[in-house]
DNA sequence: TTAGCTGCAAAAGGTTTGCAAATTA
DNA sequence: TAATTTGCAAACCTTTTGCAGCTAA
C-alpha cells in the first residue's frame, strides 16, 4: 500500500531531525504518486489542489530540507527548471536534444565508466544530478534494444 | 601565434554567414587566451576593460549566433552561470561537490560507456553539456593516476 | 544600401530570503 | 514551551527581449 511507503519515509524524516507538516507531507505524497520528474511549480499546484494556502516558497524550501536529509533529490534535464524524485531513485537520464524525450537509464550501465574515472582521476561520481544530452533512437533513425524514450 | 588562431576563427565566423564585429572580435580573442571555463558575466568584464560600453545582453548574442554558428560551446558546471569555451575543444567536465574544482576528461574516457547508450537505448551522446558530478580524489583521499583537479 | 548588429531599458523565469505569525514535538 | 516551519512580499541572479539607431559587407 502506498501509505505505508509514506509512513516510511516520514519516520525518515522525523528520524532525521525533521519536523512533519502538512506541505513536506503533501509533498511526499506527490513525489510518490507522480513517479518523479516534477518541477517545484507543478508540485506546488498539485500541492495546492489539496491544500491552497501552500505558498511555492514553502515548496522550495520543504525540498530543500527533504534534499538535505536525503529524502528527495532532483536533477537537471535541461535550461528550464531543475526536477524532483524521492533519494532511493537513483538514475540517470538522457535527454534528447532535438525532441526532448527523457529516458532513464540505470545506474549500472555506467559501471565501466565509474570505475574508469575512479582509478585513472580517483573522482567518484555521482550518477543523476546532471542529464546526459544527446538524441535519441528516433530522432537518429537508430533503433534501440530496450525501452523507448518517455514523452516529455 | 594567437593572432592566426584568431583570424581562422573570424574567417569561419564570416564563411557562415556572421558578420565580424568588435564585441565578437573582442569575445573570441578571450576566449582563446582564458582557455575556456568562463560565465558571460567574467568575459563581459574582460571585453568592457578594453571596449567599456559593450554591453552585456551583447555579449549574450554574440555567445548565442557564436553557439549557433558552431564556433561557441557552453556547459553547465553546477548551479550557477553556465561557461563558455570555443567549440573545438569539447571534453567533458568532472565537478568536485565539496571542494567545487573542476577536472576535464577528454572524450575517450567514455567511449564504452557511450558505444553501450548507443547499442542498448539507440541514444548518440554529446559530450560536455553538463557536467558530472562527484567527489575528486582530493575530498575522498583516493589517489588519482593522473591530472589534479584545477582550482576553481 | 541593407541585412545584421548593437545599446539601452525593461522584463522574464526560476529560486531565495527576511520577518512575524503559526505550528510541531 | 522552545525550536521549527510557514505565508507573504520582496529581492535575487542569470538570461532574454523590444526597439530604434548603428555598422559591416
């Protein structure tokens, strides 16, 4: 059930030294619901449907305490507004220049990579923050083996 | 010398349709003695020591028809201002999360990494655009068989 | 000459901040 | 009760835009 997760993740947070209010709570719901890849603007209007008197300052500030207690993180797909998904949803995404479909992709395909970078510039890196800008199997007429680019 | 390089770069400027105007003449010339890594704000600054009343949204158009033309390139190291370097020299960026120094990796390095995005997800990578983040060798006490991480 | 650039001023877009009042633990 | 969090308004920072005048080709 999908308030169990919830009630998890707000002992998390109560764990962690936060405090649960009405927006952080609205805002997990809705991390947790919509999957992920929601900028703070359409998370503060779905906030506001339940609760209107949420203003998106509070938004801004609840997800940047949720950030650094580890719960929430978010991502950079492009020039416009940074994305937000809860922590334990690590992955990277490429970003396709000329259509702007989104794919995510494991973190595992980097591995070879990860650990190049690792032993020849001792740099650990951390996989998600920053998209990987490219294009994709449409747009390049190549076909690819696995999933399709998700509408964006 | 530095002069030629500069003369190569206006006749490319002019071959593809752009006109050669000082505040472009004046960009280029920092660009190419900075060595890349630089916001608009800093190369606005630079330009303004010797041409005072070029203004800054120029300087933004011109980094824009630059970009456009394939001569500019920017990248996008962390939160703030985006970087600009001439276009010939892509790489991609390693940025330190604690200590903000920033590493740059010729494109080799990720070539089995970008061969697999191909193959498996039929997605072409441009290298560079944003940077990677992580922690350098420095923050974490791994020792790196290479390059040192440049201040930033 | 004329399409392409530029300066200036103003605005846009996303995010942050100061402060007093409200709320959580 | 004490420390956190919130609402609101205002600011911030980077980048973009409209427009009339200037300039490179």
């Amino acid at each position: 059930m999908d308030g169990d997760r919830l009630d998890e993740i707000l002992d998390r947070l109560r764990d962690r030294g936060g405090r649960v209010t009405t927006a952080r709570r609205a805002i997990i719901s809705e991390l947790l619901r919509g999957g992920g890849h929601i900028t703070a603007e359409e998370l503060t209007a779905a906030v506001q449907a339940a609760h209107p008197d949420v203003h998106t300052s509070t938004v801004y500030r609840c997800l940047e305490t949720l950030g650094e207690l580890g719960i929430v993180e978010h991502a950079h797909l492009g020039h416009g507004p940074a994305v937000y998904h809860l922590a334990d949803d690590t992955h990277q995404h490429l970003v396709c220049e000329s259509c702007g479909s989104v794919l995510e992709v494991p973190a595992e395909v980097f591995a070879v990579t990860d650990a190049r970078l690792r032993d020849e510039f001792g740099f650990t890196a951390t996989l998600g923050h920053f998209a990987i800008v490219g294009r994709c199997a449409a747009c390049t007429g190549l076909k690819s083996r696995r999933r399709r680019p998700t509408e964006h």
